[in-house]
C-alpha cells in the first residue's frame, strides 16, 4: 500500500468552518443504468430534482479506473520537489492549496491538466509518460460518457436532433479539463467538535455543461439539494457521480439546475478523486434552446459564448453565482 505525503505547510486551522452538512449519508442518490429502456427519463429526472446522480453499470472496465487511481497516488506520494516540477498550476499544472488565483484555498493537492479533442494537451504539464496514457484512456472513456448523457438528455426532454448537447462537448475544438485531486488526512478534526470541518474544495458550481466524478471510496463529497440543505453523499467507487453545470441550466433555461458542491476533510483516510469537465468550444454560443422555450416565454440569461463565461469564471471566487452577471 503506498501511504500518500501530506502536502507541506498546509495550516488547517485557517481552513477550519462551521458547517451543516445535513447529517446521515443521502440515501437518494438516483442511481442510472444508461443501457435501461427508460435511462433518457431516469437522467432528466434526476437533473432536475438534484443537478446529479451516478452512473451504474457504465461498462468502464475496472482496470482503466484502477490504472488511474494507482498511477494518482503514486504521483501524489512523489518527493514535493518532483511535483513543483509540474507547477505551480497557472491554471493548470500542479496546485498545493491555492485554488486558483482569486484567494480561494483548500486542504488538497491537484493536478489540472488541458484536453485537446479526445487526449491531454502536449502542453499539459505531465509528470509522467505513464500518467499521461492512464489519463488518456480514460479521458476516452468520460468522452463517452458524456456523449450518452448528454443525448440521453436531449432525449428526454424532446430535443432534436439526438445529439444537439453532446456534439458541443465532443466537437474537435470542445474546451475540456481534467483533474486530479489528494485531499490528505486531517488529523486536527479527531480533536474537534463534530460541527466543525475543514475544508477540502470549498462549495461551488461547475461552469461547463456536465462534469463526471469518481473517487478512491473515501467520504467527503456532499452537494446541496434545491432546499438548500447540504448532505453528504456516500461514495462509491465503483460508480461516476455526474454534476449538471451552469451551461447546461443556461441551455435549457433554467429547467436543469447547476448543483452546488463542496468536499470536507476526512480525518483518517486520503481522498483521491478524478474529474472530467466536458465543456464547448470557446466561440460556442450558450444560451436556451429555442425547442426548450414554451410559447411567449424569454429567456431568463443574456447570450454569451463559452470564453466569455470560462473568462467570468476565472475572475470569480469558488462560492461566487456565476451566473447571476448574465442573467436577465
């Protein structure tokens, strides 16, 4: 077993909320089986009740998720030196802490690396040949992945063609991240009351169409329901939690809604999680589809395209509405 490094100099007292995380693990998760006859409903369904849901059955072989997953905490454990090879991430690269570049901080380590098309960036800042072809792979399976979910939604809503979604997200010039992230163990909360937590990735909404998590097993993921109560979500490794993000609610004038997330420290076990963001290209234009606007009904946002609101993005704070500069 290789025991991850704890990333140096975190102070986790600085990181330390008091949070409401809703109590018990959420037993709701809609779990979707993509290949049932009824999986275009079970998606919009679950989108428009929560923002997400996991994907069973998704027949990703378990050896290109476990390649990943090893090849992660085999960089994450490397000397610190060896990862600052590989950053600091600007935005992408390696990042310890500092989450971007407007003050937002965690207590995790990462890596954010760039997609061209259907592999890693040749820019991307890699650390290894054999992270990279792990990372590609499976980068070729998300790929996939969301091409089914997002024709799966286009079905379910009654939109046309199949693909109108998808064909944004698999496009040649289609803007897609890639990221890895370590969340070391936080021995401080084992001395602290249980309404304390410390912060892992503080509560945001993910700005591209549709994002695909998985982790190692370990807790610490919890989303907010449309009530505004926070609940953890019990992990399961074995499956791909899918996150509706603000330009699919924007697509589909607010029927779909971004779902507010965040990730707490675990005090005893390292989280390790992947993420793949499927997002458009830059001069893709996001606003409702007409098919989705009933009769007299105006859109709730004002046009923009895709660099427009990834440049807004960067400018913002994790807990920051995005969206509310381009609403009507």
């Amino acid at each position: 077993m290789v025991v991850l490094a704890k990333p140096p100099a975190l102070d986790q007292k600085s990181l330390l909320r008091s949070l409401e995380p809703g109590g018990a693990n959420f037993s709701g998760v809609p779990a979707v089986d993509l290949s049932s006859t009824d999986a275009a409903l079970a998606v919009v369904d679950a989108c428009e009740r929560f923002g997400f849901f996991k994907i069973v059955n998704h027949r990703v072989p378990m050896d290109v998720l476990d390649r990943l997953e090893a090849e992660a905490v085999r960089f994450f454990a490397s000397p610190q030196a060896e990862k600052d090879a590989s950053g600091p991430a600007n935005p992408f690269g390696y990042g310890n802490k500092r989450i971007g570049s407007n003050g937002d901080m965690g207590w995790l380590e990462y890596l954010l690396l760039a997609v061209d098309h259907a592999s890693l960036s040749k820019a991307s800042p890699v650390p290894s040949s054999s992270l990279r072809d792990a990372v590609n792979v499976y980068v070729g399976a998300m790929r996939g992945l969301a091409k089914s979910v997002l024709d799966a939604v286009a079905e379910g809503l009654g939109v046309a063609p199949k693909d109108a979604l998808s064909r944004m997200v698999t496009d040649a010039a289609s803007d897609q991240v890639f990221r890895l992230n370590h969340y070391p163990p936080c021995p401080l909360l084992e001395r602290l009351p249980d309404s304390c937590s410390v912060i892992g990735f503080g509560e945001h909404t993910d700005p591209q169409l549709v994002s695909f998590l998985r982790s190692n097993g370990t807790a610490g993921l919890q989303v907010a329901l449309h009530d505004g109560r926070w609940v953890p979500v019990p992990p399961d490794r074995d499956a791909f939690f899918v996150v509706v993000g603000d330009s699919l609610q924007v697509l589909t004038n607010g029927r779909l809604k971004s779902v507010r997330h965040r990730v707490v420290a675990n005090s005893l076990k390292p989280r390790v999680s992947m993420i793949y963001f499927a997002g458009p290209a830059p001069a893709q234009r996001i606003a409702p589809l007409p098919q989705l606007l009933g009769h007299g009904e105006q859109s709730l946002y004002r046009d923009f395209t895709w660099g427009d609101y990834k440049k807004a993005a960067y400018r913002s704070r994790l807990g920051d509405n995005r969206l509310a500069p381009f609403q009507n």
